[in-house]
C-alpha cells in the first residue's frame, strides 16, 4: 500500500462534540439528538435527519451558517480526536506511506484540522473541493491527491454507504473502520463485510496493512479481509 487515505468524522474525530452543539442550539438535551441520531442511523438515513425530526422545516445549512454569526461555529482541537490517531498517522509516514486526511466538511473544519498540525502529508474537506461524498467526483479527487494507482490506494473510513462502497467503485482498496454509530452498527452486514478489502477496529492496525496488495481471507475477529467480489451499495442504505 503507497497510499493510505482517511475521512473525518468518527474516522480521526469524534462527532459527540459536533451533535451536542447542534442539541445546545436546539434547546434539547444532548441526549435526545443523539438517539434520534442513533435511530437515523439504524434506519441507514443520513444523520443530519434527526435534526429534521426536531425542525421539519430547517434549512442545516442555513443553520450551521447562523450558529457560526452568533459564535457558536465549529470548534476543534486535540481532544477532539482519537487517541489512536497520532501514532497511527505516524507510524504510516514512517513507513513510506502517503496519508491523506479527505472527508465530508466545512473550509472552517479544515482550517481546523490543519492547525492540528497532524502526521499527514495533505489535509482537504469536501467543501474545499466543492463536491461531498459519496458524490463520484469527491473519490475521482481522492485518486488525484493519492499519487497511487487505485490499486495501492487505500480508503478508510466507518460510513458504508458514503466512504465503503463509492471508494470501492471508484477503484479504490478499502478499510471499514468499526467506530461511531454507523462503523459499529454496519459492520457485520454481508454487504458491508463483502465490500471491505479490510476491517479493523483501530486506526494502529493499518500499520501491519501496509504491505498487503492483495485480499486475504477474513480472519475470525473479522480484522483482515474479505473473500470474493464487492456487491452493490446496501439498499437501504441512504436509500441507494
């Protein structure tokens, strides 16, 4: 593996911050976003629809747009990420590894991101790029910034249906990572166990990846790999 590429949120960063600002803006207890979150995603909906159970009529956009003018914008800073992200970023540049942190976000959340000065060698947010997973484009952009055939590219991330299956059709080698809501929830459905080139259930794991080309068989902690050929996206998934 050349190139090791990686999404944002529950991947490097931990989203109980961004869901209790939103519960805060609200004026609902935190716990109530998260398990309207949670059953969203269960549902294989888009998280951002539990925020539309409580406001039918919000714009997110428009909202995130007036929580910023009012000082209560994205905040991030190193406790923000898991703790296995720095020595696992790491130790892949001390291979010889490409890392690349590219996800669905906001210009500020890059920003953000890159005063983290973290052990990466490109960090870039979809609305940096002007194009947000799983939209083919984001991943034809993932292959420009690899400077790796797709073949010896990596793609990383917890989201079946916005990191897993796009990055696979695109070409792409992928990694589905058991954290957050969707990682843990997703993770033994045959579609997404089919789908993954690897699994693993912590960032430090992809060290030993590094020289692995081809697919391996599934070892039974389900970290290692998949059997045959990848199948379409879950159906009802995203409604994809």
């Amino acid at each position: 593996m050349e190139t090791i590429v990686l999404g944002i949120g529950e991947t490097l960063v931990r989203d109980d911050r961004h869901w209790a600002s939103w519960a805060n803006w609200l004026g609902v207890p935190a716990h109530t976003l998260s398990a309207l979150v949670g059953a969203a995603v269960a549902q294989g909906r888009d998280a951002t629809d539990a925020l539309r159970v409580l406001r039918p009529d919000m714009d997110v956009d428009e909202a995130y747009l007036a929580r910023a003018a009012a000082g209560r914008g994205e905040h991030l800073d190193e406790s923000d990420l898991y703790p296995d992200v720095r020595p696992a970023l790491a130790e892949l540049r001390a291979a010889g590894v490409r890392v690349v942190v590219a996800g669905n976000g906001t210009v500020r959340a890059g920003e953000l991101l890159r005063a983290l000065d973290l052990p990466a060698d490109l960090v870039v947010t979809s609305d940096e790029w002007g194009v947000r997973k799983p939209d083919p484009a984001f991943f034809a952009r993932v292959v420009e910034v690899a400077e790796a055939e797709p073949s010896a590219t990596l793609y990383v991330g917890d989201h079946p249906a916005d990191d897993l299956f796009p990055a696979a059709a695109a070409g792409l080698r992928t990694a589905h990572l058991r954290r957050g809501a969707y990682g843990h929830w997703w993770a033994e459905h045959p579609d997404v166990v089919g789908a993954a080139d690897f699994r693993v259930n912590a960032l430090t794991e992809l060290v030993g990846l590094v020289g692995a080309h081809s697919a391996r068989p599934a070892s039974e902690d389900g970290s290692g790999a998949v059997g045959g050929g990848r199948p379409a996206r879950v159906s009802y998934l995203r409604g994809l």
